[in-house]
C-alpha cells in the first residue's frame, strides 16, 4: 500500500485593495505574516515566504513564535541577496529580547546577520517614506503585544485662502505665514492577537482605509477560549467592526479547524450585506482569486492561468 504523500502547505493569501496589495499568510497558533508592499511593510513574521523578502521594514507585534519564528531568516536572507539590512520595528519593552535573539543566530551560525532594531514607543511616529509614517500601541494578549497603523501626512491649504491668488500665497509664505494645515490620512491599521480593548476604537483604527485584524473563534462554545487566551470571538469581531469606518476590513488569524464556508456564513448572519460588503479573509483562496480575475477582466487584462 502506497503512503499518503504529505500535506500540502497553503499558498500565499493576495488581496488587491486598490491602491494597495495586501500579501500573506495567517493561521491561528500555526504562522502569521502580512506585508503591503506599497508601503514596504511586512506585519509579523511567524514565517517567511519569499514574497516578504523586499520589505524593507518588520513589523513584530509580540513575541509568540507564530508570529517571529521568521524574522532571523528575513534578516538572514534579505543580506544573503542583497537587498539591504533588515529593519525591525517593535516596542521598546521586547527590543531586548529580540536583540537576545538575534544574537543567539550568530552564535550558532559563526557569522553575523546585519540587522537593525527600531525600538518604538507607544505612539512614537517612525516615518518609512516620504511623507508615511507608522506609530504603535499596546493591545491585550497573553504576552506584551502591540498593533499599528500607517499614516499619511498632507498639508491643506488653510480655507480663508482659499482662491487667492498664487503670487500672493507664495508672499505670505516668504514673509513666513502658514498657508496650509496639517493633517493626519490613515492608510492601514494592523490589530493582531488581542482580546477586546480601548485602542480598538482609535480613530486612527476606525478609520484607516484597511483594516487588517484577526478573529479567531467563530463557535459559540469557543467564547471562553477567546476570553481566556485573549483573541477575538467573532461576537466581539462584529461589534466592533460596526463602529469602524473602514474601506475594506481583511479578516486573519482564522483556526484551520474553522472551515471558511463558516467564516463567511457567520461574518454575514452577524454583519448583513451591507457591512459584509466591506469584508474580506485573507486566507479565502478561491473567493480571493475570484474576485482578481474580476478585477483583471475590468481592467482588460487576462488572467494568467
């Protein structure tokens, strides 16, 4: 009798958002990492498949191995081809351990991984392009753990100017008059591993254009487990996502023991059809890759097979 050949490992989670792509992989208690390319990001890095090799930042969350285990290999094989030295953002309260970490890698390899850690504080702004930048804060989890968001500032020209002439603007700036304000557009918001808490409704995180957030539990008798491990009932889920303004909301961390035909009959008993509308799971391929083709046949590009 012939053996069973070995179960097959899940492909890469791809969602176009427009004007960003969200690429990953998230299964609860097995391996979470999410980047955006655009903005050079990758969220977590519990594995490292070859996609998230040119971010140019790593975002680590918190320490739990499924959501670190790649981080050194990130490093490791982002200066092993060439692609500059791994930058990785965290709180300041586990940079040491990190470091530690690292550290134990070169000891073990005899060689030494260039890398750089950027330690944050909470709502301390990092700029990561021109004109992008990135703060964090604390969540409720079983270990220190911090989500994100990703941020744009633009400048608006301040409304009693309105319609003035662009010779006199340009004299009021030199004579050293503000002419514009400052304000804050948030991109992405990245909530990972977490019970129910107040930097939930940020405004940063109710109104970022993707919302990037795990739901883990979607059986009414898994509510005690959520509690107490701290993670997201989808009860919790919905409600909190009915407060949220969101563009589109991208559902991670799902248990593989939840079957996605679930995840999406509970998302839409739950949220209805106008807020489901809004919602998409990373790790749907089938829906996912529907929904691509879509997009590539309204844009007149055929799909490649």
């Amino acid at each position: 009798m012939l053996p069973k050949s070995p179960p097959r490992e899940p492909s890469v989670g791809f969602l176009y958002l427009p004007p960003f792509r969200v690429v990953g992989t998230s299964i609860a208690g097995e391996a979470t990492c999410v980047m955006i390319p655009e903005l050079d990001v990758v969220f977590d890095l519990g594995i490292c498949p070859r996609a998230m090799l040119p971010a140019k930042y790593a975002f680590i969350s918190h320490g739990h191995m499924d959501h670190i285990g790649g981080l050194a290999y990130w490093c490791s094989q982002r200066h092993f081809q060439g692609m500059g030295v791994g930058n990785i953002i965290c709180s300041k309260e586990i940079a040491p351990a990190i470091a530690k970490m690292m550290d134990g890698y070169a000891e073990l390899e005899r060689q030494k991984t260039p890398y750089q850690i950027i330690a944050l504080e909470n709502d301390e702004p990092l700029q990561i392009k021109n004109n992008i930048f990135l703060r964090i804060f604390p969540l409720e989890h079983g270990a220190p753990t911090h989500g994100c968001t990703i941020y744009e500032k633009r400048s608006k020209l301040k409304s009693e100017l309105v319609g003035m002439p662009q010779e006199k603007l340009m004299d009021l700036k030199a004579k050293g008059q503000e002419i514009t304000n400052s304000m804050e557009v948030p991109l992405v918001a990245y909530i990972t591993d977490t019970g129910p808490c107040p930097n939930l409704i940020r405004e940063d995180v109710r109104k970022a254009q993707i919302l990037i957030a795990e739901c883990t539990f979607f059986e009414d008798e898994n509510q005690d487990r959520a509690d107490v491990g701290k993670h997201l009932h989808v009860k919790q889920f919905c409600e909190w996502v009915r407060v949220c303004e969101n563009q589109h909301v991208v559902v991670m961390h799902v248990s593989r023991r939840t079957n996605l035909n679930q995840v999406r009959d509970e998302l839409f008993k739950k949220l209805g059809t106008v807020l489901n509308r809004r919602i998409e799971v990373l790790m749907d391929h089938k829906l996912n890759r529907e929904r691509y083709e879509r997009q590539l046949a309204d844009a007149g590009v055929r799909a490649e097979r």
